[in-house]
C-alpha cells in the first residue's frame, strides 16, 4: 500500500543518542531507534493508566474502608511502601 511518508526531525540533543544505538548495532536504522522509543512510550503509558486504575480502586476502596471504620494508619515510609506493594 501507499502509506504516508512521516517526516520526523530529531532534536539535535537527541540525534547522538539516535545514531549511536544504531551504530552500537542494537538496530539497523535510525527509524528503528524511534519506532522502538515510540513503543516504550506506548507501554510507559499503559503502565501509568493500570497504576492510576488500581489506585482509583484503591480510592474507592479506601473510602468504604473509612465509612466503615476500617482504617489504618500509616506512621513511616516503610509502611506506605508496603501498602502500595499489596495494591
């Protein structure tokens, strides 16, 4: 098919990083490097919508929790790790 040609200008700052993945031998053009960033971003992003789901329910949970009387308290960072660890 015909698909549309993309264009994309790197930004200077960038273009080294870009050229030495390639030159590393990780991958065979420079539209590789940027096609992978692209799909780490698209993971990146999926990561950060299950996390913002999970706490959401976790939100919600919460507020029932409290309504309820069943509350916890959080005193140090450890214990607010291991909450967050147990979601």
């Amino acid at each position: 098919g015909t698909g549309s040609n993309m264009e994309i200008a790197i930004p200077k700052s960038l273009e080294a990083l870009v050229r030495r993945k390639v030159e590393e031998g990780h991958y065979s053009t420079e539209a590789e490097v940027v096609a992978d960033a692209l799909r780490l971003m698209q993971v990146r992003d999926e990561v950060a919508a299950v996390k913002r789901e999970r706490l959401r329910d976790a939100l919600d949970r919460g507020y029932e929790d409290v309504a309820a009387g069943r509350v916890l308290q959080l005193e140090t960072e450890d214990e607010i790790d291991a909450l967050f660890a147990s979601l």
